[in-house]
C-alpha cells in the first residue's frame, strides 16, 4: 500500500502543535508495518538545507495559482528511519520565519500560500514518481487536496483510484477566507455552493476536505462524535453530521522510544512497572527540585498545559483552595494567558509548602514532573486527543479527567469495587464535579495495594504509535474500497 501523507507541519522540520507530531510519528510507524509511505510539506525558512541533510530534486513542478503558472523546488529529506518527505520550495511563499502568521495576525496571503501548496501537491508526487493508494491530508492547509484530485486529475493515470481521507486535528481553525479569493483557487463558482466550499458568504478549505475526501477522520471516536453538535461543530456540524457514516475516529499514539521511563535520561532514577521505589525516588526528588517539603504520604498532583480556558483552568482555579484543604500538594508547568499567570503564582505565593507554579516552555522538567507525581490534571472543556494523558499513564502516573474527546476515549474510571479503570473522570464541566472526582482520588491513594495495580494497570497499556498505524491501514483500505467503487459506477 502506497500512502502520501500531505501535512503543513511535520516533526522535526516545523511545529506549530500537535499536529507536527502526528505527521512525524505516523509515517514512521507505518513504515514499521510495510506501508510505503512519503510525506509532502511545504519548505519554510527553518527547514535548513544543511541541518537536514537535504537534497535538491532535479525535477521542478508547475502549478496555476490566480491564473498564473508558478514555480517551485522540491527538496528531498527523510524521516528518522527513512521515510521520504517532499519539500515544496517557493522561498517567496514560505521561506519566512513562522508558518502561518505572527502573534500580531495571520500572513495575509494565506489563501494564495496554501491553495498553491494544495495545487502543487499532485505534481510532486508526479515529479518524485509516487503513485499513491492513498492520499491522507490533514487540516484546513491541505484541505483543498480531495477536491483538486478530483477537479483536474480525474483522468489522470497517476491518480485512477486514489483514496482520499482527511484527518481533523482541531476543528477550531478552518482555515476561511472572502469570497473575493475565489479567483486563486482555480475552481468555477459552481463550488461556491453550501454543499461545496462556501461557508457563511465566504471560503472554507476544510469544509472542501470534509466534502470531497472518501473518508473522514478525527484524533478520537468521542471528538467525532462531539464535533457533530453545535457545542462543538464550530459551525460544521451539519457537514459533519450529513457524513456520519464516513466518519472515524482513531486516538493518536505517543513515541515509546522517546517516551520511556525506563531509559528517559531525564529522571532522577529510571523505573518500569511494579518498580513502585523507583517512581517514589522520582517525585522525591521533584518535591526537592522544586523546593516544597516532603510530607510523607500526600499525593502530588499534576498539570502541565497550555494555561487556556479550553484546558479547564477555569474550574482549576475555582477548585485549588479546597483542593489544598485536602493536604495534597501540587506542581503546575505551562505558559498561556496573563490571568492564569497571575492567578496561579499568587497561590504559589501564599501555600509556598504546597504548591509550585513554574510558567515557561520546558520539555526536561516536563518529563520529571510526568515521572515524580501521582496524579496528572487534564480537566479539559474539549480536547480533540490529548497527549498528556497517554504520556502520565506511560510514567506511572494517574490521568483525573474530564470526560471528553480523547480523554474520554483513553481514561475509564476507577472503580473501587471491581478495581477496574486506569483513572478518574468526572462529566460535568463544573468544580463541583472536578472536586468530587479529586476527592475519590485522594481516597484511592490511601489503599496502597490498589493505588499499585492502578498505576501499573495504566504501564501496561499499549497507546503506541504502532496500534494507531495498523487503525490508519484500516482506514486507508476503506478509502481504497470507496475509491474503486466510484470507478465502476463511473465505468458502468
Ligand atoms: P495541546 O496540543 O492541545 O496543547 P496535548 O495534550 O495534545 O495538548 O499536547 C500537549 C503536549 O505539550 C504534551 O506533550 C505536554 O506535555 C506538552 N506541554 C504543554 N505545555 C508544556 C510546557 N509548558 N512545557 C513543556 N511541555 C508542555
């Protein structure tokens, strides 16, 4: 099976979230199970020639954009373990330092940089002699792909019976620009209907991905459902809902050689499961690093997040004084908005012996703090997966969460009376219910027999990469299947 993975951020070429680390990840493991696979992004001014040991294509690619031919380079790079990635090189489109846009506003030719990258994605592919099975785009950049494929390739050899499935990452961007940008796109207005790209008056490129891909998929089972009510639909739940039965949902895996706690280089002392001193080695020395006391027999709790209202601070901050009554202590690491800051490090101010708040970027005490506390916070409004769980169950450390996209697909409860589930989730969006569920874990944590099966419960699932890649070649073979059929009904 021959799959294109089309994606405008990639790991480790250029990362703007989680969605780089996606676009790393799953080639690799898809080249582990006997994919051949080869991934297409465009080349911004961070993607170094020399630090990537990149090559320059002898082929050139034309594609129209605004009615114009315009040309570009195509640079030939790898993956760590081999998998081919395609470079587009248009240094005037995004030889710039950032890939979409600064903290003052989005580049204001984005539609024009990204209608050319769909555009030109089809004559990579022909030019580097890749005839895809399948074609896997992701998000509203290469949203337009599905669309082109079948606007100007439907005849096309390279392209008879490709597949087609786009993967939403967070449905809250789209990617929407004015009506007036139609002409760049090469499309008559006889798509710029609402069963087509428009959208409220104007473009929509992940709705064009939506419409036209074979299949639909999103980073967990829960979120697809979620994304099809108004809560949650941002506006296309009615696309989203008329294809139901496209649908899936497939939970994004974490990397197991980077993370490891058995070989992390990070950790005060490596520890695997059942290795209860190990892990107990681990938070006394984050206690100590970050200068609160060791009390003994108090669960530490966790978070580590993007300090947003949408990661459930929020109810966080409602909660911290009567969680603190509760004699826990607690470790924050994140960087968001300014109230949060504020909020947060005032408490650290005032429970200096119980709370700790470092707000910053740092990947180092992130993983000590994934390997020295109990229980990890993730009490989130939405969350289309959620990484931080599957990285604290990894750790040995127990995921309280809000039950939620990813997070509910990924955390059971824990239930005193069959001993079964990995952690504790609570449904409403609310203290209350944030607080009830913080309660029943610091109650768990005094049974020590039963707190030591939890944690090595959650050890011992596989959230590898290598379970989600055998879910995608699912996917891929129904993408194929749909692909075929629509040729015979052509053909007949
Ligand atoms: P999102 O992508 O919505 O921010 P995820 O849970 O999917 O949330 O992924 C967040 C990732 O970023 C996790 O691996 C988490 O550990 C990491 N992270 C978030 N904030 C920080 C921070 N301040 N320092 C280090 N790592 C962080």
């Amino acid at each position: 099976m021959k799959v294109a993975l089309i994606s405008p951020e990639v790991v480790p070429f250029a990362k703007t979230g989680g969605l780089a680390d996606v676009s790393g990840a799953l080639p690799k493991a898809l080249a582990r199970i006997g994919v051949e696979v080869a991934v297409v992004m465009p080349r911004y001014r961070a993607v170094d020639e020399k630090k990537f040991g990149l090559v320059r294509h002898a082929r050139k690619v034309t594609a129209k954009v605004d009615g114009r031919e315009v040309e570009s380079g195509i640079f030939e790079g790898s993956l760590p373990g081999g998998v081919k990635v395609y470079f587009l090189d248009n240094p005037a489109y995004y030889g710039r330092d950032q890939l979409y846009g600064t903290p003052q506003g989005d580049y204001p030719d984005n539609a024009e940089r990204f209608t050319y990258f769909c555009k030109a994605v089809p004559e990579v592919l022909k030019a580097v002699g890749f005839k895809p099975d399948v074609m896997h785009v992701n998000d509203w950049q290469s949203g337009l792909v599905p669309l082109y494929l079948k606007e100007f390739y439907g005849a096309d050899p390279d392209f008879t019976g490709t597949g087609t499935v786009i993967t939403v990452h967070n449905l809250g961007y789209q990617g929407v620009f004015w009506a007036e940008d139609m002409h760049l796109t090469g499309l008559g207005w006889e798509h710029f209907t609402p069963d087509g790209i428009e959208f409220y008056g104007k473009i929509n490129c992940l709705k064009a991905g939506l419409v036209h891909s074979d299949i639909i998929n999103t980073v967990s089972k829960t979120y697809g459902k979620e994304i099809q009510t108004p809560e949650y639909g941002c506006g296309l739940e009615g696309v989203l809902t008329a294809r139901d039965a496209d649908l899936y949902g497939i939970v994004n895996g974490i990397d197991y050689d980077e993370w490891d706690p058995e070989k992390d280089k990070n950790l005060a002392q490596n520890f695997g499961a059942g290795d209860v001193k190990g892990k107990l080695a681990n938070k006394k020395a984050l206690l100590k690093e970050l200068g609160l006391p060791a009390t003994g027999n108090r669960p530490l709790f966790g978070i580590i997040s993007r300090l947003a209202d949408q990661k459930g601070l929020d109810i966080l901050s409602e909660s911290m004084d009567e969680m603190l009554g509760l004699g826990v202590q607690f470790v924050m690491l994140g960087t968001g908005e300014e109230k949060y800051h504020k909020l947060f490090t005032e408490l650290a101010k005032t429970n200096p012996r119980q709370v700790s708040v470092n707000i910053g970027f740092d990947a180092k005490l992130a993983t000590r703090i994934y390997a020295g506390t109990d229980v990890f916070l993730m009490p989130s409004r939405y969350e289309p997966c959620g990484l931080g769980q599957l990285i604290s169950l990894r750790y040995g450390t127990v995921p309280l969460v809000r039950k939620t996209g990813g997070l509910a697909d990924t955390v059971k409860n824990y239930s005193v009376r069959t001993g079964k589930g990995n952690g504790f989730v609570f449904t409403d969006y609310s203290s209350r219910a944030l607080m009830k569920a913080v309660k029943a874990a610091v109650a768990a944590y005094e049974d020590k027999a039963a707190w030591k099966g939890l944690v090595e419960r959650g050890m011992n699932e596989d959230n590898s990469w290598e379970r989600s890649a055998r879910e995608y070649v699912k996917l891929y073979r129904k993408a194929m299947d749909k692909a075929a059929a629509k040729e015979e009904d052509a053909a007949a």
